[in-house]
C-alpha cells in the first residue's frame, strides 16, 4: 500500500511533509526527531521542527509510526508498526536494534501479576553493547568485565 493510502486510511491529511516524514522514518534506523527533520528538509525544502513534531504525533497516533524512548537517549521513531516487538540498545553508541517479540504472541511477556490490567502489550528494551563497540575495544569483553563497567554501561535489573 503507498503511503498516501495509508495516510488517508489512518485518518490523516496527505501532505508533502507527512509523506516525507513516512520515507525518511523508513530509510533510516531508529531516527531522532533531528535526523528526521534533516530528512524532510533535504526532501521537502524549509519545514519548522514544530511541523515536524506535530506530524510525527499524528502518525504515531494513526498508527503508521512508533515512537521508542530508551533512557537517557533522544526519542525515536520508526515505521516498524502492530508486532510488538521489541529493541536492543547499545550502551556505548545508543544504535537500537529490532528484535523479534520475547515469546512469539503478544502481549510477548506476562507478569507475575496482572493487577486486574488487561495487557494488550509489553515495551521491553535490552541493554547491552552492540557487535561494532565490542569488536572496537569501546566495551567489555564479556560479561565478567560489565562489572568494572561504568555506572552508565552497567546494566539495569528490573523486575517485572
């Protein structure tokens, strides 16, 4: 389907910047509101940040985009939409990397204890150093050595 259907289909207004918002997402990797609106200027010509944001809400609200917010990084987008999966994050360099659901179905992980919710789905991100930082030197070895790691590369235990 091209993305002017998609974008009629979800609701939203077809216009240049939107389509080129859809494009730039799509050609690039976990995109930073900044990357993308680089994006969209080298497609487009001038369009404001504030455009650019606004645009970015409405997609994600009609569907056609997901936004992901790792800790103590930028938010970011992509056009990767309805699977529930999830995100590898490096800590070293921040590259996200999609990664197939933890189970196979959604909601992909049930908590011990639902408190009455009705889990329609999970939002996991694994911490860790991607292939390029480990094979430059720029992070541990191997397990063993996390622990020398610094606070910030350290990774978090949370219980769910």
């Amino acid at each position: 389907m091209q993305d002017t259907d998609r974008l009629r289909q979800a609701g939203l207004r077809v216009t240049a910047a939107r389509l080129a918002i859809l494009q730039t997402v799509r050609e690039g990797d976990h995109l930073d509101v900044e990357a993308i609106h680089r994006g969209v200027c080298r497609r487009v010509g001038q369009v404001s940040l504030q455009a650019v944001y606004d645009s970015l809400n409405a997609l994600q609200r009609g569907g056609l985009l997901r936004r992901i917010e790792p800790a103590g990084s930028p938010t970011r987008y992509e056009t990767r939409v309805g699977d529930n999966h999830h995100h590898l994050v490096c800590r070293q360099c921040a590259r996200v990397t999609d990664v197939d659901c933890a189970v196979g179905h959604a909601p992909c992980l049930e908590p011990a204890y639902d408190a009455g919710y009705l889990i329609d789905e999970a939002d996991v991100i694994y911490w860790g150093f991607c292939p390029d930082c480990r094979l430059t030197g720029r992070a541990p070895v191997d397990s063993t050595s996390v622990e020398s790691a610094s606070p910030q590369q350290k990774p978090r235990r949370t219980a769910l």
